[in-house]
C-alpha cells in the first residue's frame, strides 16, 4: 500500500514521543498542519505520554492520565496518527519511508524523533527472566506484574532514573538495593558532598545502596528467572528482580542504515537548525540527536526547543538551537535535589560556597567566579531556593552568597525576592519564559492572575517547579503596577476573612444572605454568592454560632446551603460518589464492644475498611442512602461524628502514656480524651488536629499537630503551629510545665484567636508564620492578654462547649433533614449505578472504569461487579 | 418570580424530547442547593433553585471525574451567570447553558425547567 496525495508538501515525523508531540503542537501553532499532509509513525502501542512523570504511576497515575496527546488535536489539523506502526527503512533517494505495517509514504521533509534506549550492560544473564528496563509504560506495567511475585529487587544505576526506579520497587513492597559504579549516587548531577547527603537520607528510608562496585553477573535459577547479582569486590546479591537504569543512549539505528551522519558515540548529528548535516531533507530532534554543540541532551526542555527551532525552520522563520541548560530539580523518593549552571565548577578560577549538615541530609553549594558572578550550583535536601538561584547564574547576585544557602533561622539567611531578578533571568526553564515575559502578560496582556499567566505565556505549565516564584512575580508586578492586589476574599466580599468575622461578631450577623447584602460588593449584593466565600461565612457562623444567636446546627435553614458536599452530608465524599463514615475515637481509645458494632455495621454494609492515619477507623464506600442507617447504628452504640468532613477538630491522638508505658510521666491518654471532646465541633478556617504525648519520647508526634501536649514531671508543655501534611512544620513551644486548667486556659485562647484571625483555608502553621510578629506576638496575646482580649476569647470557647451536640444524632431524628439523603429525588429507593465496586484484598473498592464509562449495558456488567 | 412559601403543590418538570417530565415537588428544593433525579433513559441531571426561585438543570455527571455529583456541589453567581462548583474537583458550570467555565472546551448538557 502507498499512502500518496496530490500535491500537498508532506511532513513525516518518526517518533511520537514528548519531544515528537511538541513538534506537532509547533508545526500547528505556525500553520504548517494547514499547507501540509503531517504523518506521523509511532512505535509504541499508545500516543505520546508524559514520560517525564512515569513513575507517578505507582502513586496511582493512570496512563491515560499521563497521555499528553488529545485526540481532537490530532483530528482538528488533520494529523495521520498511525500508533503502534514504526519506521523500518527510510531511503532518501526517494525520499521515502517504510513502516512496519507496510505503510509507505513519501515525504518532503522527514523528523526523527525517535529518543532513546536503555543501556542494558553485556553482562551474563542480562535477558533472563525478571531482568527489566524503566523507560515506557510498558515497562512499568511488566514490573508491576512481576513484582507481585517478587520480594527484593535490584536497580542497577544510582543515577536520577535509578534512583526513581529503586524508590518504584520499595513502593511496590520490594526490600530496594541500588548498585552503582561511580563512587557517589547521581554522580552526574552532584558531587561528593551532594552524595553523601543523598546518601544518608536514601539510607535513612530503608533503602540499601552500594556504590562503588559493578554488576559482573545476572545469576539465574534453574527454571531462568534471576536469582541474584554477582558484584566486582566479590560479592553476591540476592534478589528476584533486576532493573537495569545504566544510562540511555540515542536511538539512532534507522539514521545509521540509511546513510546519515552519527556521532562517534552515538546521536544523529545535526546543525544549529536541527537539519542533519547530511541531508537538508531530514532533521533530527530530541534524546536522537547529537547537537551542533557536540552533546546529546538526555532532559526534555531541550528536546522541546530543538523541536520549535525544527519547526521554525520549516517555516522558513529563523531559529537555531545551540545548546541548552541542562539545570534540574527534582524530587527523588522526597528527597530535594536540584543541580544548575556550572554545578561541578569546571570554570577557571572559581570558588565554592559550602553548607552541608549531613545530620539533616542538607547540602548545598555555590559555584562564584573571581568577580562574584553566581555561576552554578547543587542543592540536597532543601531546593526552596533553586528557582531563584537559576534565575541569577550568569550574574553577580545583589546579597552576599552565603546567605543564599544559609538554612532560615540561621541567623543570617537572606531571602532573596524574585522582584531582584534581571528581566532576561529565564523563570521557567521547560518553556523558556524570561522575567520580562512574565511582567509583560501582566503589563500588556493585562494578565491578573497566576492561571492566567501560565495561559498566556505557558510558564509553569511543564514541570511546575518555577510555579511559586511565578506567583511571587506576578503579585509584585501587579502592585508594582499600581493595581492594588484585590486582598478580598473573593469576587463577592472586599473584605479578608478576618474583616467579615469581625463584621459578623461586632453586628451580630447570623444570615450569610444579610452579610452578603449589606457587607458584599456591590455587584454581588443580592446575588448567589460564591464556592468560595459560602462554606468561609458558613463557617464563621458555625462558630460564633452561640454568640451570634445562630442555630449551631450546620443543616438548620439556610446554613445548610453554605456547607461544602461533605459538611452537607456529614460524611466525605469519594471519588465515585460514594462516602466514607469516621465516627469519633477520642484520644484513639476504643473498647472491644465498640470496635464489634463498628465490624458488623462495616460488614453488614459491605464496607471497606482502613486505620486512618489519626488513630481511628474509616468506612468507606457508603452510598448517599446508607448513610442515615449507618449512622442510626452507630448512634445507638454511643458513637458521634468524627467530624473528618469538617473544617474543625479532628483527632487528638495520644500514646498509652504513664499508665502503662515504663517512661510515661503523665496521664496523656486521658488529657487527649478531655481535650476531644472539649473541642469537637468546632468550626474553624482550616482543620485542625492534635496530640498528647506522655513523655518527651513524643510517639503521639504532638510537635506536628496544631496543638501538641508534652507530658513532664511537672505537668505540660504546649506546642502550637506544627503541622505535617504538604509543607511540615515542627511546632513551637508556647509555654511549660503547665497544671492541666492551665493547659486548657491557654488552648481556649489559642484556638479562639486562631479562628479569628486567620485567612481561610490556613492552617495555623502558616498562620503563625504570616500573622506579623509571629509567635512572639500570638505568646503576647494569648499568654499575656496584651490585647485585653483574653476574657473574650475564653467566653467564647465556652459558648461553644456548652451548646456543642452531636450533629448525626441531631440529623437522624429529623425527617425533613434525612428526606435529603438520597440518590434521587423522584426515585429514592433507587441507588446511584455508578457507584459500584469490584472486589480487591478481601474487601472491595470503586468499579474506577465504570467512571469513565458513564454507564454499563447490564450484560456488559463486570464479573464481581457488585451493585450493592 | 417570587413564590409564596405553601406552593406545595406545584411541580418541577424537565423538557425530554419535546415533552415534559416531572422530577419532584417544587418545595423539596432548597434556594442555592441541588437534588439528582433519574431520567427514563438511565442518565441523570442535576436540578437546582438559587435564591430568587429562578430554577436551572443540567447533566449530574461530573465530565472531569465521571462521577455522578454535580447537584451536590454548591452554587454561586460568576459576572451575573449562575453556576455550580464540582464538588470534586471544583470546576465551575454555568447553569444556563452547561458550559465549564474554568474550560471551555468542556460542557454538559442543559436542561429547560419549568414549574407546573
Ligand atoms: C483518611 C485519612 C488517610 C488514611 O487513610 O489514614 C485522610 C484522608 C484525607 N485527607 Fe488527610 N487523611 C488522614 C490523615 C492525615 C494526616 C495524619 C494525621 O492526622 O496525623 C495528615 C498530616 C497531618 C496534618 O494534617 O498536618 C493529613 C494531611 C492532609 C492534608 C494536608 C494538610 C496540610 O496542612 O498540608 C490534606 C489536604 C487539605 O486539608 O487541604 C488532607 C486531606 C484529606 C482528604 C480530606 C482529601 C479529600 O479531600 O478527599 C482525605 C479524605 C478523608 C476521607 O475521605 O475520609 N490530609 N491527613 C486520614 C484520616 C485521619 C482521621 O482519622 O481523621
Ligand atoms: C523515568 C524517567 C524520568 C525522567 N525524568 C525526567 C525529568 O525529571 N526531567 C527531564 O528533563 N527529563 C526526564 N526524563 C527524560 C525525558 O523523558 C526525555 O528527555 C524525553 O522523553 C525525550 O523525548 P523524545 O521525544 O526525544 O524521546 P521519547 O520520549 O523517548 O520518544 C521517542 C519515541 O520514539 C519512538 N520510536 C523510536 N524509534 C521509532 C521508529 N523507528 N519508528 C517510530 N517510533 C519510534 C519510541 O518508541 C518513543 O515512543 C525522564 C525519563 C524517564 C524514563
Ligand atoms: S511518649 Fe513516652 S509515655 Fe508515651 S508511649 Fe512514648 S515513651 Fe511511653
Ligand atoms: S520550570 Fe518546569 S514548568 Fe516552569
């Protein structure tokens, strides 16, 4: 079969991979999809995927979320997809190529894309069975497959893919060993220094690494399937699955059987054009390529711009690609790891700024010329500062360098605004945008926000590793600009949360309806309001709620309209629609009795069942009707809400504390129970949890929680502001050896000024950190009454313990209330279809690929597809 | 269009191919809240009433997820046009029309509703 058309120019791409895909997006974005007939030949069985976040697919990724490759895309320009089909011959003379199919077509202009392979290291027993490589989908799902039967696994390779690759294997419950020749890990990216750092942090996580030593040999067991690994100092690994991640090397074969140039050690040799140097017909792009500055680039922000400066010159426009960056940061297995510039220092005559504490597998270094011009560096641990640091390389920063890299709180550390960058620093290095870009989507494109920007000029939209400095510009430009930074809640209120709650504690405000349309702006009055400023409204009412003169009920009158699904339901809303059940444990003490009702109820509803990480069980899988007689159960059995819908406590976990622990020096058990329940229910800007530990061994981890209680032989200490989650935080220490009323006095207040002053959605981590003054000041108000607000903050915490009651035992005897928890209104018998399950590990979990389905014909029903 | 509190009586109907379909009593809705109901053909929409009475309906299924919840997600007024907020991932749908307006390459469908 010949595949030719009239006298359409015809473009063939071989490759479609990330960089053969943005080829595609430049071609269209310069109208070349419209003159042209573009073919495009792709090996392997799916369209182009993100194969930079391949290993998010053991964190639950699906590879059609990876694809980057929309189909309508492909449609809208006429772009002839033919996937699963490569290139095997290509003659020039013709200017034709082959594909495996048998499809031909002749070309005017011919792109290869074709990446990379694996190095795979000649040693015996390289292709037994159980020996990998980590490069496709494919890969990833043979290893999974494999793993399942596997219980240790070895990643040949410490290098950044290696390294990945071994962190893969561990989260698939595989005991991890990396083997790598180099006498460091990531020896490309970091040095000696920087290794020991990775090292000590990547030990610390349970995995085993041994640098120095190669692989002689793959040894294989009787039935062929690997057994272990011979190394060069003699000894011998055990282990069922090997990775191989020894380096990639340019996939240049089709180049080299058809007579173009390749470099002496791999690569399709091209021009500053991207155009093969031997033959103006073909060009060559990405991880294939070998670039007019002698390198073959291995990351894919310059394989993208080798694929734009491709198209431009097909174009006939000007652009030239004479060599790239090759910066990082990434995070390996959590780890912070980030090289730039000249990393190694290879420069004459420069010097280095070193700070390294191993303890906490911190490091990080500078590379300054004689004349203080920042010229590279490596960070380990903490790469907060990466963004900024690439951005000034090639100049002389305005502060000294070592406060660059000092830790914050060393005293000296500066903090350097992106506002002190050049406007010709490149920001975001997989798109290639300046400082200047980014001013000018604010000042000429008159861009107003972070999503806004990131459309306008693509920054941010690739790895995402410059989105924070991004959003530091674009708020300087925009007051720099004059514009005053709208601080208002949202497009309804002017006013910050802390305004309306004063609005709604000094008026007596109990309607969001009567703040909205006396308070609001002007354009929203009257109107519906916002996701936004509803549940934050609602949620300031719930806690003044006694004060106020407000039900403290959430689903009294129009409250019930203010809360987000969850709080509307009591209950948290899963991914398919369903909702999981958390009934309250105070201080995660349970009695047998209950822990049979919670069992039979989870069983007697076919729940799936899972310890939380806040020392309680969670039921999920519960449809909108189950739960009114789920919760009818747990009622009767003495269990209340959970609250772990809510903005508001969670858990006060404890450790067994003094009554049985040998160390234990006070009752913490019993002091977490108390502070559970004084504080239940309370709504507050952002969730709110804590602990209670009964010695300074600290197993409650009280130092990551909001408030965290620290038995010692003279009473209490308290720690605020500590947070774990996204962005952890180690609590500080508010006050000591306090009676247990003192303890409760000052949490009252605490958590009282807390809930009034911070913005929504703030943990008090950040708060502390954002409010001015800090802690010193929060210590002032709360400790010393400086503000004189003391007496009120504590009236109001009692208001709130006082009228507290339990928000499922109030909903269940109201049958106006539990007429709203159903599917359907005009069918209520009739549960949602989508939401079924299949079976997995002797539970059950969502039928996932009935989401995306819609709907399944009834013969079509999955096997094990339960429609409970 | 204001209506007095003891309508009970009247009814929410949806236009299904060129007839109307009744989904449930007027009252059981409340002002900036949504109901799902079950349509003859298996799919299902999402009905909602803002504060002035006025009443919008589109598709329930979320597009981003799949899942069937738009009518629990919560409501609001975007430059004069009412939407609802995904519950899930918080894309905003105008419910006049069904049009997402965090993407406007994403719509669902949308629904005439009248009361009767
Ligand atoms: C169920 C649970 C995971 C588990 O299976 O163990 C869980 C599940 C969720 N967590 Fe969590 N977190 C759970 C313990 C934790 C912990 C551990 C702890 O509490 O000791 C943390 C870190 C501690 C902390 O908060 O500082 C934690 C940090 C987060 C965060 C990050 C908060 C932050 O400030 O960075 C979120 C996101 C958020 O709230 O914005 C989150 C959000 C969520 C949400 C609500 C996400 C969502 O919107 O769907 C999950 C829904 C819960 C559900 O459907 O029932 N979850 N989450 C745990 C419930 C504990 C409980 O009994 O209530
Ligand atoms: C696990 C992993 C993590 C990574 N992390 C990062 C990172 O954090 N940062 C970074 O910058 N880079 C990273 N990379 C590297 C990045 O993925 C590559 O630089 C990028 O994919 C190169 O794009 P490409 O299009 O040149 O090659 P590829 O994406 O490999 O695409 C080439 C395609 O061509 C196909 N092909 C080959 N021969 C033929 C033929 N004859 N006919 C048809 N098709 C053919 C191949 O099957 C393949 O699909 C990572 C890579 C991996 C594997
Ligand atoms: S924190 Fe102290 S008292 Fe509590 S369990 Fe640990 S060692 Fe025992
Ligand atoms: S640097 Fe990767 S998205 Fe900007």
């Amino acid at each position: 079969m010949t595949a030719t058309e009239g006298a359409t120019p015809t473009i063939v791409l071989v490759g479609h991979g990330m960089v053969g895909q943005r080829f595609l997006e430049a071609l269209a974005e310069r109208g070349l999809t419209a003159t042209h007939r573009v073919v495009v030949l792709c090996e392997e069985p799916r369209p182009a995927y993100d194969r930079v976040q391949l290993t998010s697919y053991f964190s639950g990724t699906t590879p059609e979320d990876l694809s980057m490759t929309d189909m309508e895309f492909i449609k809208d320009h006429g772009i002839e997809l033919y996937v699963g089909d490569p290139a095997e011959s290509v003659d020039r003379e013709a200017r034709r190529v082959t594909a495996r199919s048998g499809l031909v077509v002749d070309y005017d202009v011919l792109v290869l894309a074709t990446g990379s392979y694996p190095f795979v290291p000649p040693v015996p027993g390289k292709d037994a069975e159980g020996c990998f490589v980590y490069r496709t989908i494919e890969d990833l799902l043979a290893i999974e497959e494999y793993a399942k039967k596997a219980q240790v696994g070895a990643v040949v390779g410490g290098g950044l893919l290696g390294l990945e690759a071994a962190g893969a294997l561990k989260g698939l419950g595989l005991t991890s060993h990396i083997v790598e020749f180099a006498p460091r890990l990531m020896p490309v990216q970091v040095d000696d220094g920087g290794g020991a750092a990775l090292l000590r942090t990547i030990e610390e996580m349970g995995l085993s690494v041994h640098t120095g030593v190669g692989t002689q040999e793959v040894v294989v067991g009787e039935d062929g399937s690997v057994t272990g690994m011979k190394l060069s100092d003699g000894s011998e690994l055990a282990t069922d699955l090997v990775v191989f991640s020894a380096g990639v090397r340019p996939r240049d074969q089709l180049a080299r059987d058809c007579g173009l140039t390749v470099g002496e050690r791999g690569g399709i040799t091209v021009d500053e054009q991207c155009r093969t140097v031997a033959d103006p017909h073909v060009f060559a792009i990405g991880e294939c390529a070998l670039a007019s500055d002698g390198r073959v680039y291995g990351l894919v922000a310059p394989g993208y711009e080798q694929a734009e400066t491709a198209a431009a010159t097909i174009a006939s426009d000007e652009a030239s690609f004479t060599g790239a960056d090759l910066s990082t940061k990434l995070k390996l297995l959590g780890v912070d790891v980030a090289s730039f510039g000249d990393a190694h220092g290879t420069a004459e005559d420069c010097l280095d700024v070193v700070y390294s504490d191993s303890r906490a597998g911190l490091y990080k270094k500078l590379v300054i010329g004689r004349d203080g011009t920042l010229l590279g560096g490596i960070l380990v641990g903490d790469a907060e500062a990466y963004g900024t640091l690439k951005a000034f390389t090639g100049s002389v920063p305005p502060v000294a360098p070592e406060s660059l890299v000092l830790p914050a709180g060393a005293g000296e550390s500066v903090q350097l605004g992106p506002s002190a960058l050049p406007d010709d620093a490149i920001v975001c290095s997989c798109h290639n945008v300046s400082k200047g870009t980014i001013r000018g989507a604010v000042t000429d494109h008159q861009c107003t926000t972070v999503p806004e920007v990131k459309k306008c000029t693509k920054a941010g939209t690739g790895c995402g590793s410059c989105v924070k400095v991004l959003g530091q510009l674009v708020n300087a430009e925009l007051e720099a600009s004059g514009v005053e930074v709208d601080k208002g809640l949202c497009g309804c209120f002017s006013q910050t949360r802390e305004e309306l709650y004063e609005i709604v504690l000094a008026l007596r405000i109990n309607t969001y309806q009567d703040l909205l349309d006396r308070h609001g702006r002007e354009e929203a009055r009257g109107g519906d309001g916002c996701e936004t400023c509803k549940p934050t409204v609602g949620s300031i009412i719930a806690s003044l709620a006694p004060t106020i003169g407000a039900s403290g009920y959430v689903l009294d009158g129009e409250q019930a309209s203010l809360q987000d699904t969850n709080d509307h339901f009591l209950a948290n809303l899963q991914k398919n629609g369903s909702y999981s059940v958390v009934p309250r444990i105070p201080g995660g003490e349970i009695a047998p009795e209950k822990l049979i009702v919670i069992g039979e109820i989870a069983r007697d509803f076919g729940l799936y069942t899972k310890i939380t990480g806040g020392q309680r069980i969670d039921m999920f899988g519960a449809r909108v009707e189950q739960l009114p007689l789920i919760w009818a159960r747990l009622v009767d059995a003495g269990f209340e809400s959970g609250h772990a819908y809510g903005k508001s406590l969670r858990t006060v976990k404890s450790c067994v504390g003094q009554t049985w622990c040998r160390y234990g020096v006070q009752d913490s058990v019993k002091m977490a129970i108390d502070l559970e329940l004084r504080y239940r229910g309370l709504r507050s800007p952002h969730k709110l949890k804590s602990a209670v530990s009964g010695c300074q061994r600290e197993c409650a981890e009280a130092q990551s929680k909001d408030f965290g209680v620290i038995a010692t032989a003279n009473g209490w200490n308290l720690y605020v502001g500590g947070n774990g989650g996204a962005t952890p935080r180690h609590a500080d220490l508010l006050a000591q050896d306090l009676s247990d009323a003192e303890l409760v006095r000052l949490i009252d207040r605490f958590l009282m000024f807390y809930i009034r002053t911070a913005d929504r959605l703030e943990r008090t981590s950040t708060w502390l950190e954002r409010i001015p003054g800090g802690l010193d000041h929060v210590r002032d108000v709360v400790v010393h009454d400086s503000l004189g607000i003391c007496d009120e903050l504590e009236q109001l915490m009692q208001a709130h313990v006082a009228h507290y009651r339990d928000e499922w035992a109030e909903t269940i005897n109201d049958p106006e209330k539990l007429s709203r928890f159903v599917s359907f209104v005009n069918a209520p018998d009739t549960p949602d279809p989508v939401v079924a399950f299949v079976p997995e590990r002797d539970q059950m979990k969502p039928d996932l690929p009935l989401l995306s389905i819609g709907m399944r014909p009834a013969a079509d029903v999955l096997e094990g597809s339960a429609q409970r | 269009m204001t209506l007095a509190p003891e309508t009970t009586d009247l009814k929410i109907e949806l236009a299904l191919d060129g007839d109307w379909f009744t989904v449930c009593d007027l009252s059981t809705l409340l002002p900036g809240r949504g109901v799902a109901a079950l349509l003859p053909d298996g799919r299902q929409a999402a009905i909602f009433r803002d504060r002035c009475g006025d009443l919008f309906a589109i598709d329930n299924r979320d597009p981003f997820t799949g899942a069937a919840v738009l009518s629990r997600g919560l409501t609001g007024t975007h430059r004069g046009r009412p939407f609802v907020a995904s519950p899930l991932l918080k894309q905003r749908f105008d419910l006049t029309s069904g049009e997402c307006l965090d993407d406007e390459t994403v719509r669902v469908t949308a629904y005439q509703v009248r009361i009767a």
